[in-house]
C-alpha cells in the first residue's frame, strides 16, 4: 500500500530530504509582534532572524489550521502524520481535528497521526524511520507499534546560546532562565520523556557543549546499531558537524543527518542552537 507522509513545519526538512519523503510539510504562523509570518517555503529565513533579533515585542507561533490537515489527509487513501509536542503545540489537536473533518467526507480514509513528543530533530527522527519501514513493506499495524515504541524511547537534547525566546512564551521557568543568564551558561536542555521541555546539564563553552552532547547517548543506554540519529542546527553548522563526527567515531548509528532549522525551530533553537534526537 502506498502512503502519504504528513508533517508540521517542525520537522525540518532540505529540499533533497523532501523529495525523497515525498512529504507534504503544514506550515504553523510565526509571529514577531504583530506581524505574521507563514512557516513555509516562502519564509526568508535570514530576514526573519534579522526581524526576530531586533522584535522587542511578544515572539510566538501559532498551530496549524485544520482545514490544512484536512487538505493534506484528503491528497491520499492512506497516511501517517507526525507533529511536534502536543505540549508545546496545538498542532496535533489541530491534525486530529483535520482527520475528522476528512473522514467524514471520506469514509475510506486511513489516517495515523503520531504526536512526537519531541520537536524539529525529533520529527525528522520520526518521519525518515516511518519512510523506511514504509519501504520494508512492513503492515501498518507494525508500523504504527514500532513507531509508538520508537517515541517512548527516543531522547531529544539540545543546548541554547540565547534562552530569551523560551523565556518570553513560558517554555521554561523564570527561575532556571534566571539561574542560566546569572551564572552565563548554556543549558543542556531536552525532552522529559512526556513532551515537556527539562534542563538535564549545562556547559560553558563549545567544547563541553560538544562533550556534553555526545555523551548524553552512553548515558542514555540506548543500543546504537542499526538506529539513527539526527542533529538540527541554527546557523552553527561548524558545531553540528563537530558533534556529528564524535558521534560517528564513538557509537555505530546506521544513518547520521545533520539539517539546518526551519522557521519555528528557529525560532526556540535561536541564533547557534544545537538539537540532537536519536
């Protein structure tokens, strides 16, 4: 059976990864103020970044309209659909919504929608083992139990140079966002396993930043061989690249990708912002 992949703009994607999905992306709106901004192809994201670092007014997003989903699960019989944390998010309320509305103009439509749990580094995680299980034949039932087990174990870090975005929208305490710029750190951040964003470590320059990183995949006990892992980064290719090369001289990942953020993404991750799933 042939089937769709659907995901929010959270999952960053390049152009070569796209056409190969064959993935249809539901763009969230980005807003700096009172401008909107579609989280889409169209989004120069140089410009937004220059528009996002001067803001001095509330920064945000907002989900996805169902209507969207909708569009999206109607395109083909049969899908799968990831989107970002439903704790940080609206947009898998708004993607099941979506999936009523389709199924009920049509009844046929077998539509899976996963809530990652997790976000940009996460989501692609997600999306490129679907696509290959998709391309083992596997049947969906198994399908959808290997991806269910694959968010219950997946760990999500990422390390922030700026934390004010995060701060500015409630994705982490006013405490520990005071405590970090006090002591001039970096956090060492992540999911706590149920979508919510946790602080796990810190470091204070690149170099434990990258050792921090890196170690964070011994620690977790996760067996390496065969999986994947995927590292998104914010303008800090140089890092990303570093933190790729430990990783593939210490452990034995099957696939490494390594993709620059998108709009939301950017957006959390900030200028230098590192994410790591695996």
């Amino acid at each position: 059976m042939n089937y769709k992949i659907i995901a929010d703009s959270c999952c960053d994607m390049t152009p070569e990864l796209k056409k190969m999905l064959n993935i249809s992306i539901i763009p969230l709106t980005l807003t700096l103020g009172e401008t909107s901004y579609t989280d889409d192809d169209t989004l120069n994201l140089p410009d937004f970044m220059r528009a996002m670092k001067d803001c001095t007014e509330r920064i945000g997003s907002a989900a996805p309209s169902p209507m969207l989903y909708k569009k999206a699960f109607e395109e083909s019989d049969s899908s799968f659909a990831v989107t970002l944390s439903s704790r940080l998010s609206g947009s898998y309320n708004s993607a099941v919504l979506g999936r009523t509305l389709a199924m009920e103009e049509k009844s046929t439509t077998d539509i899976t929608i996963f809530d990652s749990k997790s976000a940009s580094a996460g989501e692609i995680l997600l999306v490129l083992k679907i696509y290959k299980l998709i391309k083992a034949g596997l049947q969906k039932s198994k399908i959808v139990t290997a991806i269910e087990d694959c968010i219950r174990n997946m760990k999500t870090y990422f390390v922030l140079d700026n934390i004010d975005n995060l701060l500015k929208n409630g994705r982490l305490h006013k405490l520990t966002g005071k405590l970090i710029s006090t002591l001039n750190i970096k956090p060492l951040m992540g999911s706590d396993g149920d979508g919510n964003i946790a602080l796990f470590s810190h470091a204070r320059n690149a170099t434990q930043v990258l050792n921090k990183l890196v170690a964070t995949i011994e620690k977790s006990g996760k067996n390496t061989t065969g999986e994947s892992v995927v590292i998104t980064h914010c303008n800090n290719p140089g890092l990303a690249d570093k933190v790729a090369n430990e990783i593939e001289k210490r452990y034995r990942f099957d696939k490494l990708v390594v993709v620059p953020t998108g709009g939301l993404s950017s957006v959390y991750a900030n200028d230098k912002g590192i994410i790591m799933a695996f």
